[in-house]
C-alpha cells in the first residue's frame, strides 16, 4: 500500500526525540478503544487521502496528520493534573507545537499542529491546517460511528514501522 511507503519516509526523516514521544502514544488511551498513535495514524491516513482536495503535499499532509497530537502526555496545564497520566486533551495542541519547533520540524507542520484543536486553540488558516483540523474531527466521528478508517492489518503494520523505524 502507497500509504506505508509514504509512511516510513515520513517516520524516518523524524528526529529521533519527536519518534520517541510517538511511541509513547501507544500507551495513551484514544478514541473507542484506540491508542493516540492509532488515532494519529488514521488521522495521517485521512490527511494524505484528502490532501488534493485540500491541494496540499500529500507526504507534508500525512507529516502533520500523524504528529497532530504528538503532545499529548506532556504536562503543562492545570487540567493535566487531573488526568493521572497528565494527557490533557486541552493543551496538547500548545505542547507539540513547541516540541515540533524546538527540534526545527518544518513551520508548515507546527502551524497545522498548534491549530487543529480550534476553537481551544487558534483557528486553521491555511489549507494544510484544515486538512489536519478536518481530518482530526472526521476520524474521531468515523470512529466514534464504529467505521474502520484502516483495515486492522494495515494499522498494525502502520504502528510496526514506527516502532521499526523508531
């Protein structure tokens, strides 16, 4: 599948700090079931798929897909301290967008990430930001309706290369 490939080039050019906090989304809780790397994978699935309607890169779609929600599980906020594992759902937007820039991961991408929680966050703009903002909502409703985004044999394979990569 094109997706993987896409996938792994993607995974490989990550720096390696930005590759360990996605491996560590495998242990926080997502949406019905799901891990936020499972999430974040499907997420990068549906920003590739809609990136020509989008008329963005598809590999920088899928990039920004799949770390939308890398800070999750940094705390920095008061209602992290709610959560025991401090995965606010609130200001992850703010905490991976500052990891993605302090290890110089394309602007592009670190806009789409500090943006796709509107409205707790700023507001999309550009064309790549609504394509993670909208992927991210479309996902977590698929889900949420109990539809598949990614056969299950792809999504393993999806979380395999990460860790293989990582």
């Amino acid at each position: 599948m094109r997706f993987l490939r896409v996938l792994e080039e993607v995974v490989s050019d990550l720096p390696e700090r930005v590759l360990r906090r996605l491996c560590r989304l495998h242990d926080i809780r997502g949406h019905r079931g799901d891990t936020r790397l499972e999430h974040s994978l499907k997420v990068a699935y549906l920003c590739w798929r809609l990136s020509g309607k989008f008329r963005v890169d598809g590999k920088i779609a899928l990039e920004s897909g799949l770390l939308h929600d890398i800070g999750y599980g940094i705390p920095r906020c008061p209602l992290c301290k709610l959560d025991p594992g401090g995965h606010c759902g609130i200001c992850h937007w703010r905490t991976g967008s500052e990891l993605l820039e302090e290890v110089n991961v394309d602007p592009a991408v670190v806009r789409a990430v500090r943006r796709h929680m509107f409205p707790y966050g700023p507001p999309p703009r550009t064309p790549l930001d609504w394509c993670v903002w909208t992927s991210d909502k479309l996902e977590s409703v698929l889900s949420f309706l109990g539809f598949r985004v990614l056969p299950d044999p792809v999504l393993k394979r999806a979380v395999s290369a990460i860790y293989t990569l990582s």
